[in-house]
C-alpha cells in the first residue's frame, strides 16, 4: 500500500476525456495529441492514458525515454513520441518500444542517423525547431547546416516537425507572432509529414496556430489555458483532507512554527491531514483558503509537512467533526486558484501532488485491469 493518508484524492477520468472533445472541437483541421508526460502531470499515466485512447487519442507525448517504455507497455497501438529525444545510449530502447524520439539538436541528430543507417526498418524521428524559445531545438545556424549536407537527414523519415511558444498563455504578446513566422520559415525547409506548434493555450490563438497537430497536456487535467478568461476546461481533480482536531482559541495565541499567525479574536482553528509532503505546498501558509461544504476558510500559520490549520470561527460545528471533509481543491476552489494563492501555476500544483492520497478514478468504467485501486505507477 502507497497509501498512508486518509485525505482523498479523487480524479475524474470523464472530465479528461470531455476536455478531450472539447479541445478537439476547437480543431476541425487538426489532430489532438495528449501530453502524458510527468505520470499525466502527476494524474496517474495508466489511467489517464488508457480514458485519452479511448476518447481517440492516438498520437502521446511524453518527455523521457523511460516514460515512453511504462506508456507503450500501457499502449500498445498508440502513436508515442518522446520530447527529449535520445540520450547516447537510449538509441535501441527507442526502437524496441517503437518510440519516435523528438530530435533537439544535431548532436542528437547525429546520433539517431547513425543508429537508423545500420537499422533495417525505417527509422522515424521529429524534428524540433527553435523558434524563440531558447531551450531545446536546432536554431537557425543548425538548419543552414541541414540544407548545406542533407546525408545528415538521409536515413531518417522526418515525421513531426514542431516547435514550441514561449508566451502562448498572453494572446497579445509579440513572441507569438515572430515564433509563428520563424517556424513557418524553418517549416519549409524540412520535410515532415506533419507541422505542430500549439500547445493547450496555443489551440487558443487561433486556426493559424493548429498546423497539423497540437499537443495539449494542461488544458486535458482541467487547468485553464486562457488564463485572462473564464476556464472552458472541465476541472478534473478534487482534493478533500480530514479534520483531525479543532480547537478553541483565545486571543492572545499563536498557530504553528514560527508563529507566524497571531489570533487576533477568539476564533476555532481546525487542524487538517494534509502538508507540504502532500504537495498542498508550504507557501499557502497565511495565504491559502479551502472550503468546508460552502465555507470558505483561511490558512492560518506555516503549513506543515502533514498537517495544515485553518480558521473556522464562521463555520456551524456540525460540519466541523472529526474526520469531516475539507476541499483544498474542489468545486469552489479549482487548481489555478490554489495555484494563484501559492505564488505558481496549476501545472506545478498538479504535479506537486504528493504519493499519499488515496486515489480514487471515477467518471470512467474502462479502466485497465491490473492496476490496484489507488496505485500510483
Ligand atoms: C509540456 C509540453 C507541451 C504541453 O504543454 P501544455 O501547456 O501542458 O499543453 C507541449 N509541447 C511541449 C514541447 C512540451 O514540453
């Protein structure tokens, strides 16, 4: 057993693959690949994975070649690339998972042409562009090379050429326009069976942005791509602590290391299963809020590795019983709100959850066999 709390955490794998379809409806001319990366942004990979294929999915991300690996014994015929691409070495791994490796550099090209001339097969690979990001992809310099000595492309069949925006979540920042023309310049001079740019926010810029495929890994897991509008994602994820003890204060006292919140009333302050080893991360201390049923109550003093203690003085004691439910994220309070109060972003909350919840996939029946309630991989 992995799990060693009571708070639960419950994931709604019908949301996902709603946010599927709705995603897909903002492309008529465009295939939707789902990013899995990161174990589906901490969701649970053989979960998830399995409710994307079957809302027909078939082209997956993911960032490392072991990812690939635990995804393709999950997938058998799905479409699956890897954002890293190869690490010197990795090159037969790759090719026993049938995994296409995004190439980032010539280096990494070198070695994946290398590997395919003594290969029988055709040997498939993406190309990733750098069009203004500064962090993975061949740059302009690299792609003059690659036109000057084609032989370097030869044994490889170029199946996705992509790229990635820096600032897609602004609609009106300028990076989105030069990135656009830059990959629409370097586009031309590879030849790939497809051209892919956008990710969640990106499907949000418009038609001009969709190429052949987008990619979208936030938007599927509920967190809103258009961050200046109302979410028109699902939420997926719900995450309910429980109350261990609450406790009368009299003013003058102070709550939890450091005492760094001072009772300034008398008040009730509620104690909650749930800290920073959790992932309910440490900088909602005096800034979070959860809600108990339709209450919404503060975080008071630091958050600890497992416990988290709120100010309840408004709420009826009813509601306020030991083991009684608490949202940290529910309804009320989605993930980019909590996110808001932490000083980040959802991706980082998702991703952040921490190994001791009990899990709990509801909104899909199909789920594959073998995988124990409540397992994380
Ligand atoms: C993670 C990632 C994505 C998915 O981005 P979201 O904002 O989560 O949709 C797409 N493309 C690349 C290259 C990525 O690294």
């Amino acid at each position: 057993m992995t799990e060693t709390s009571d708070a639960e955490l419950t994931i709604d794998l019908g949301a996902v693959q709603g946010n599927y379809q709705i995603l897909s409806g903002y492309l008529p001319a465009a295939e939707l690949a789902a990013v899995v990366k990161a174990d589906a942004y901490g969701l649970g990979m053989s979960r998830i994975a399995p409710a994307l294929r079957h809302a027909g999915c078939k082209t997956f991300f993911v960032a490392t070649c072991a990812e690939g690996i635990k995804l393709r014994a999950i997938l058998n015929d799905a479409d699956i690339h890897v954002f890293n691409g190869p690490l010197p070495g990795e090159e037969p791994d790759f090719t026993e998972a049938r995994l296409v490796p995004v190439l980032n550099s010539l280096e990494q090209l070198a070695i994946w042409s290398a590997h395919c001339a003594g290969s029988e097969t055709t040997c498939a690979a993406d190309i990733q562009i750098d069009s203004g990001m500064t962090r993975l992809g061949l740059d302009m310099k690299d792609l003059a090379r690659l036109e000057s000595e084609p032989d370097l492309l030869a044994p490889i069949e170029v199946d996705v050429v992509l790229s990635h925006l820096a600032c897609a979540d602004q609609p009106e920042h300028p990076m989105n326009t030069q990135q656009l023309a830059s990959f629409e310049a370097a586009g031309a001079n590879i030849k790939g069976k497809r051209l892919s740019l956008a990710s969640s926010s990106a499907i949000y810029l418009g038609p001009q942005y969709h190429f052949d495929l987008a990619r979208a890994g936030a938007a599927l897991y509920g967190v809103n791509p258009t961050p200046a509008k109302p979410n028109p994602m699902r939420q997926v994820i719900r995450i309910q602590g429980k109350i261990l003890q609450v406790r009368s204060v009299d003013t003058p006292r102070s709550v939890g290391y450091g005492a760094t919140h001072r009772a300034t009333r008398p008040s009730k302050i509620a104690t909650v299963a749930v800290g920073y080893a959790d992932g309910y991360l440490r900088s909602l201390g005096n800034a979070g809020t959860a809600y108990i049923d339709s209450h919404e109550v503060a975080v008071v003093g630091r958050v600890s590795m497992d416990l988290t203690t709120l100010d309840v003085a408004d709420v009826p004691d009813e509601l306020l019983a030991l083991g009684r439910p608490v949202d940290l994220v529910g309804p009320f309070n989605p993930v980019d709100r909590l996110a808001r109060q932490a000083g980040t972003i959802g991706y980082e909350i998702l991703t952040n959850i921490g190994r001791r919840y009990r899990r709990r996939y509801v909104g899909w029946e199909g789920m594959p066999e073998g995988t124990p309630e409540g397992m994380p991989e």
